[in-house]
C-alpha cells in the first residue's frame, strides 16, 4: 500500500524573538513573507501556503510538524490508525484555515504531527529575498529515546516506508509518498527535533549560505559534505531562535517497493560511508544538538 502522507507539509515553530526569527528565515534562508499577524507568521518558499510558521511564544520550541496527505480520505484513515494505536489526537481542527481537513497527533514520545490535506498553492513562483531561496521544505529529523518504537509508529499510523536503519535501530530514516529518501529521520537521544531541513537547486547555495554567515559573524555548524544515508549534499546551521537548520540538495529517490537497507554507522557515527562520504565526521555540537516539542 502506498503512503498516507506524500511530503513535509510545514514546521512550525514557537519563538520567543519573531521579529529576529523572521528576520533570519528571510535573510539567510531566502523565504518569503505570506502573512503575519500578531501572534503568528507565515512563510514560504514556493507556491506553497506555509512552509515554516512562527508562533510568538514564551519558549524557542516545535510546535508541529505538518504532513501533506494525499486527501481527506488519507486524513481520515490517520486519525482511525492512530486511535487503533492508542495514540493520543491533540485535534482535528486545522490549524491552518486555508487547510480543509487535518488530525494532530503526539506520539508516544510526545513529538506532535498534523497530518492535513494539500496545502494550497496560491503563492507566487518567484519573488524578491535577500537571503539563498530554497526550493522547498524537505524533512525534519526527530530525537527519540526509543527510536525503534516511534518508527513503527509512524510506519503503522502514516503508512510511511522504512528506507534505511543503523544495525541497533539508533539512526532510522523513513520515506513518504513521494519516495525521497526520507521525509522523518529518526536518531536516538532526548526526545525532540534534532534538525529540519531547506532543500536547495545547487551548490553554489551552499557557497553563498557560508559567505551569508560569515558576513553576519556567524558559521556553519557541520559541512558542506555528502551524507552516505541519502546520498543528499548537506551543510547545517543554526537560526537565532536556536534551531539547527540543513540545508541539502539531490536528496535520493527510491522505489515504492525498495527493502529497507541496513548499515553500520560505527562508533561515534565515524562511518564516512553512511555519515559524511566526503570525510569530515560531524562535530559535537551537530550531535549533541536538541531542540523540545512543546509539552502537551
Ligand atoms: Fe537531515
């Protein structure tokens, strides 16, 4: 059967600077203003409604992660598996009001998911920015303290297809309808959002992204590189509301049908074949970094 979720829909973020956090989005990233509001601001990066969103809060921490059904009928068989799971549904409101249909749910581990209909693309192609323009939205990566568990979670719930898993279960990354290589990774540790990530058209961007930063006297946390899992470039850094951002570009694409692939990420991730193809191994501050889910 093919998955109930086709791609990342959005994230969206709680944030105690908005001002400065969309000010980054812009500025660095390249994502463009939808609308804003007091309390809350979309962006995004295409023509898609919302890509990322703030929320102004009191704590820099995630909010939801937005999952692009396929239609309604999709949305209405996640909100019967995660019944049938036990799992708890924060909502079946959307979020959004340009989103028909939706049902949020928390996972065991307390990582919060909206499952919602095709977000409206009603934005212009192009548009002016002063930061890189990404593309589009791509994946988020989840810390789990049982990663095994959550992955078949949302193996059971979304429909999602294992495409690759470390020996232990420690690394797992899960792909969506539309086969990229994954759409949620999975590693173990504190539960939370470990990074999410900007798809980008070409390298060059990643020359301007370090050029960007540098001029701002920031740095790149991790990269450029090539990740073995994916086979997706890769450079990350971090936002000023203390979220790691990725960056990649030519993310992997597998068949419907693939068998997940099982390797050895070695001790401290120093398996260049799967972590970094071309070398450096990530620093400590890429591995130990950790962001919250709102408390339910
Ligand atoms: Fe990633």
């Amino acid at each position: 059967m093919s998955a109930l979720v086709h791609r990342l829909g959005y994230i969206a973020l709680n944030v105690r600077d908005m001002d400065a956090a969309v000010r980054d989005a812009e500025g660095i990233a390249g994502v463009r203003l939808v609308k804003s509001s007091p309390d809350r601001t979309l962006l995004t990066s295409n023509q898609r409604h919302a890509e990322l969103i703030y929320y102004r809060s009191s704590a820099d921490e995630v909010r939801s992660i937005g999952l692009e059904a396929n239609d309604a009928a999709c949305v209405a068989e996640v909100a019967r598996r995660v019944r049938q799971r036990g799992l708890r549904i924060l909502s079946e409101t959307p979020s959004l009001d340009v989103i028909s249909n939706s049902v949020t749910f928390a996972t065991s581990e307390g990582h919060i998911f909206e499952v919602h209909t095709p977000m409206p693309l009603d934005q212009p192609v192009r548009y002016m920015c002063g930061g890189i323009h990404p593309r589009c939205i791509d994946h988020v990566n989840l810390t789990s303290s049982d990663p095994k568990t959550i992955t078949e979670e949302l193996v059971d719930v979304l429909g999602m297809k294992l495409s690759e898993r470390s020996t232990g279960y420690e690394l797992n990354w899960l792909r969506a309808g539309d086969n990229r290589h994954h759409t949620v990774g999975l590693v173990k540790g504190k539960p939370g959002l470990h990074h999410y990530s900007w798809e980008f058209s070409d390298f060059s961007d990643f020359k301007r992204l370090g050029d960007m930063l540098d001029a701002d006297d920031r740095c790149l946390v991790w990269g450029p590189g090539r990740h073995g899992a994916g086979d997706n470039l890769f450079t990350y850094y971090v936002d000023t509301g203390g979220f790691l951002v990725e960056c990649t570009a030519e993310m992997e694409l597998m068949p419907l049908t693939a068998e997940a692939r099982v390797v050895e990420v070695g001790e401290n991730l120093s398996n260049p074949k799967v972590v970094n193809r071309w070398g450096a191994p990530p620093p400590q501050a890429w591995i130990h970094h950790h962001s919250a889910f709102m408390k339910l």
